[in-house]
C-alpha cells in the first residue's frame, strides 16, 4: 500500500466532504501533560471538572481507541455571511451571541462527515480501525491539530491558521494506518499581544494560558451560577459567549466566509433585542434554539445572561418593566436582577420624573435604598 498517496488522497477527500482542511499526526501528547497539569492545579479551568478527569486518555489517544497511531484532524470554517459584528457590539440594546453559535450545533454535521471519510478510507483499505470525535471525548483536539500542521496555537488559545484566521472547528479522526504525519507550522504570533490587551475581563494571562473563571465564553456557557459582580460590567452585551479574542486578530483579516449553510444565522436572531429575547418562556427558547448549541445552556442560564446585559444597557422603562415580569421566578435570577436594577437606576437622576407604575416604583425604592429584596 503507497501510505503517502493515500495520505494525499485522504485530504482531497476531505474536502469534498466539506472541510477546508486536513492535516495527519501521530499519537505523542506527553508533552501536553505537565501543561494541563500545570493549568488545573491553578483552578483555571473553573466548575470545569471534566477538565480533571480522564487525564490519562487526553495524553495517550491509544487508550482511548485501541490500536490507533494515527490521528486526522480537518478544520470546517463557520463564519456566517450576516456575522453583524460591529451592529451588535456597539448596539447596547442588542444581545450579542458568539459567531459559532448562530447556526445549528456543529457537533452533529462534523462527526457525521468524519464518519463519511473513515467509511471512504476502509473502502481503499478494505479494514481499518477508526472513530471520529468532536468534542465527544477527552481529547486535546488543538495540540492535536496542531502537530498535524492546521495552524499554531495563538496567545488566546485559539488555533489560528494564515489563511484562514481562527473562524474555524475541528474534528478528529482516530484511524489505526501508520499514515506519513505532516509537519507542524511555526508560530507567526511574534510580539502581538492585540488578544491579551482586548480581554474584556483580562482572562488571557500569558502565551496560551486562559484563566476560564474570567473568561466570558466560560461564564455565560460553562457555568452555572451567580456571575461575580466585579466582572457582570465587563460582559457588556455579550450573552452567549464573546469573540473579543477572534475580531482584534490580524491574522482573522484574511478568513473567508463559511460554506456550510448550517452555520449561517438562524432566523430566531433577526431580532437580537434584549426585552425580547429575555420575555421568551422556556417553551419558546427550546422551540427557537432546535438544533442550537445554545440550547444545552437551559432557559434560566440564558435569563441570567441577558439581565446582565440589560444591567449594562443604557436605562429604559422597558428594561425596569422586562425585569419586574421575571422576578420572583428563581433565587439565581433575583440576585442578577437585584444589580440590574442597581444599575439601571443609578443612571436616574430622580425617578419620581419618570412615569413608572406603583410596582416599579416600590422595585426602584428597594433598590435605591438596599431594602431587602422582599420588602
């Protein structure tokens, strides 16, 4: 069997399933090991506990799927035609979601593709071992990538490619052939520190190193709780994830726009206002978010998100209004609509000028003068 033409065949075949790009590696991370060890034991990675288990099979992927010594790793761009990115920052009314989730969830779409090629491999090969992974598995999918020569590892984390920036996912292909590897791609970062200096909460710490519990992505995707009132101002407008990192990258200048009609923006998004999208019931936030990566996040997490985001907008009666008609529903909510309310009123000179109903003025009351919040 001629291994380097089927290793050049596996790329075209790759891209005719629609992925921009494939790359081979092999199965050596224990470099990786004292890194994410190193990040844990800082608590970097937050409420994140599945970052702590399983570390054996990040660092040995032969574990994980016997007798694979090979991986395929490709890349599928995803930036959306209507990306509105400038729109929805500046607009402080408008809730911002991150690029990558404006779609349908691409978990589904790249596992199946990578199940195409491994099918497409086997017919040439008549048997091979394989089984494709995205995100479905402790595996360290950049360091992965990036040893099979998709891009370098950026200062935010991120794999960033010259070509195409960092708009882009990854997905792995485990396969048993002692295919030819490729050759990783130096780092072309050099003094830039554009990523580190735009960080609305300052989560990026050094070359490579995220500190979750800062980061805006962790916070309104990962986790769970009550959001630490010193970084709630930071978050801005951002709801779902923040792509601060991406959008002051040079090298992002140069991505081309994604192919895959799926990660285009989904009609639910047209309307990005925070009161309504906030006045969703939970009904109409799973009917809306089908087939979203949004969706696993749950109605109240994404509640919490958008009264931060309405605490940080410019004030309106509006908000005073959205906020009292979620009161009350859950102890989470309450403590981010208590500083909401702070904030929103903090920017009235004298309420008492405003027309506002008897219930909004009893909220602002309380508000103003730290009475318990069921005063």
């Amino acid at each position: 069997m001629d291994l380097d033409k089927l290793a050049s065949d596996i790329k075209v075949w790759a891209q005719e399933l629609g992925f921009q790009k494939a790359g081979i590696s092999d199965i050596d991370l224990l470099d990786q090991e004292a890194i994410l060890k190193q990040w844990l034991e800082a608590g970097y990675h937050g409420d994140m506990a599945w970052m702590e288990t399983h570390q054996d099979l990040r660092i040995h992927p032969d574990k994980l799927h016997p007798n694979t010594c090979r991986i395929i790793s490709v890349r599928m761009d995803y930036l959306p035609e209507e990306a509105g990115f400038a729109s929805n920052l500046e607009n402080q009314h408008a809730g911002y979601i991150s690029r990558y989730a404006l779609g349908r969830d691409y978990h589904k779409l790249i596992r199946n593709q990578l199940k195409k090629l491994g099918q497409r491999i086997e017919k040439e090969v008549s048997e091979l071992g394989y089984r494709p992974f995205v995100d479905s598995a402790p595996v360290l999918e950049r360091p992965i990538a990036e040893k099979a020569g998709l891009g370098w590892t950026g200062k935010h984390s991120l794999l960033l490619d010259k070509n195409a920036g960092s708009w882009f996912f990854l997905g792995e292909l485990f396969v048993d052939l002692p295919l030819p590897v490729d050759t990783p791609l130096e780092n072309q970062c050099g003094k830039c520190s554009a990523c580190i200096t735009s960080c609305p909460t300052g989560a990026i710490l050094e070359n490579g190193v995220v500190d979750a519990r800062r980061c805006i992505s962790y916070l309104t995707i990962e986790y769970k709780g009550v959001i630490p009132e010193s970084l709630r101002a930071a978050m801005g407008n951002r709801i779902y994830g923040c792509d601060d990192c991406q959008l002051v990258c040079p090298w992002n200048r140069f991505a081309e726009l994604g192919q895959q009609p799926d990660f285009q923006r989904r009609q639910a998004f047209n309307d990005t206002d925070l009161c309504v999208l906030l006045n969703w019931d939970e009904t109409t936030f799973l009917k809306n978010m089908e087939g979203s990566a949004i969706r696993r996040i749950g109605h109240e997490q994404w509640q919490r998100n958008i009264i931060i985001a309405i605490g940080n907008a410019p004030y309106s009666l509006r908000y005073i209004d959205a906020l009292e008609q979620v009161q009350g529903q859950s102890v989470l909510l309450d403590e981010h609509i208590h500083w909401a309310l702070q904030q929103q009123t903090s920017q009235l000179p004298n309420f008492s000028d405003h027309t506002l109903t008897s219930k909004n003025q009893r909220l602002i009351r309380i508000v103003q003068k730290g009475l318990p919040r069921d005063a």
